[in-house]
C-alpha cells in the first residue's frame, strides 16, 4: 500500500477513534466504515479477477458487519455477527487460492514449517479457551457464538497454514484478539477502554490482511 493512502487509513481510522468517548451517535457507522472503505479502494485498484472478487467480498461484508453494530436496531448484533460470519470465511477461501501459489513469495516472507505449527495449536488453543469462557454466558446466542468461534478459528488457521506471509498472518492474529476483547465486552465485565482496543487491533487486523493479500496476488499477476 503506498504511503499516501496508508495515511488516509491512519487519519480516518484515528478520526473514529477520537469519537468513540461520544458513541453512540448519529450516524456513527460513516466514520465507522471509512478506514474500511480506503482498503476497499485500494484492493479494487490493485487486483483484478477472481482476486479483486474475493478479498472485496471480505472487505465489503466486514464493513457491513461494522455499519449493523453502529446502528442501534433490535437485530444488530445478530446481523453483525452474520456480515462478520461471512468476511471470516471470504477470507478463508482467499488464504485458500493462495495456497497453490506459494512458489512464488519469496522465502523471508513465510513463516517456516515449524513455527506453521506452533501458531495453529496457540490459535486452537486459544479458541478453546475462550469458547469455555465466553459460551456459559452468551445465553440465547449460544449456536451463533459457537459458530463464529468456529468460523474465525477456520480463518486463523487457514492463514497460518494456506496464507503462510507473515504480514497475512498478523492481520489474522489480531483479528482474533479483536473479537475476544469484543465478546468479553459483550458477554462478560468490559476491559478498560474496550472500545478503543477492539477497533485498534481491528483495523489494524483488516490493514494487514488486505495488504498482504494484494501483495501477495499481485506478485502472481505481475509474472
């Protein structure tokens, strides 16, 4: 991503974040979606056929899934939760069409066979943990949270194990972090500033995930 429009990232994002003591507001979803939007840009810029298709369905359904939490109606976590459901998977199949490509990223940039390993028993381990955590409490959303935990964990794996890049793996880490910070929030006692964490790692995460996989679909289309 070049230099001017990481820092069109970094200024919406930090311009949300700089409201969130306010929240909730009118229209809050607009600044919301802005950061995601920039990426948005930037990947249909970069890529094209099947490439740009995927990672945009990714980047279109977690802002959708953004807007839904931002606008107060009785369906909205549920609907959020869905929209995230699909970004989780749109990335998955992402990491997927990657896997039969790894000839050509370079070798300083993939995580060895090794440490492959060690990060997916950390990412199943961790799920585990915080399906034993969070689900007692989550109530009447017991099958939908069980299936997000599912969904998500899919998705860290699959990017350790098909993505393998290690920026691609980063974004998917604090992904992770972001909706455990988000579900103890929500199911259990909120950490300090809890906002302001799960939208930092959370647009941090979607920087990451989206520059790795233009990067590393862009290479393919460039030989």
């Amino acid at each position: 991503m070049n230099v001017r429009a990481t820092i069109v990232f970094i200024i919406f994002a930090l311009l949300y974040l700089a409201t969130l003591p306010f929240a909730p507001y009118v229209a809050q979803f607009l600044p919301k979606a802005l950061p995601i939007c920039v990426l948005i840009v930037f990947a249909f810029i970069k890529l094209n056929s099947t490439p740009r298709y995927v990672v945009l369905a990714a980047l279109l359904f977690s802002m959708a899934g953004d807007i839904s939490l931002a606008i107060p109606f009785e369906e909205s976590f549920i609907t959020g939760l869905s929209c995230f459901f699909l970004a989780h998977l749109s990335y998955a199949v992402c990491f997927a069409s990657l896997h039969c490509r790894q000839q050509w990223i370079h070798n300083d940039n993939v995580i060895s066979h090794k440490t492959k390993w060690l990060v997916s028993i950390i990412i199943v381990s961790f799920a585990t943990l915080m399906a034993a955590y969070i689900l007692p409490a989550s109530k009447s959303l017991f099958y939908p949270v069980v299936a997000y935990i599912s969904v998500i964990t899919l998705m860290g794996l699959a990017a350790v194990c098909l993505g393998r890049t290690k920026l691609i793996i980063t974004g998917a880490m604090l992904f992770v972090g972001s909706d455990a910070i988000l579900a103890q929030s929500v199911f259990k006692t909120p950490l300090p500033l809890s906002a302001f964490w799960v939208m930092t790692t959370y647009y941090a995460a979607q920087y990451c995930l989206t520059v790795g996989l233009v990067n590393a679909f862009s290479r393919k289309q460039t030989r």
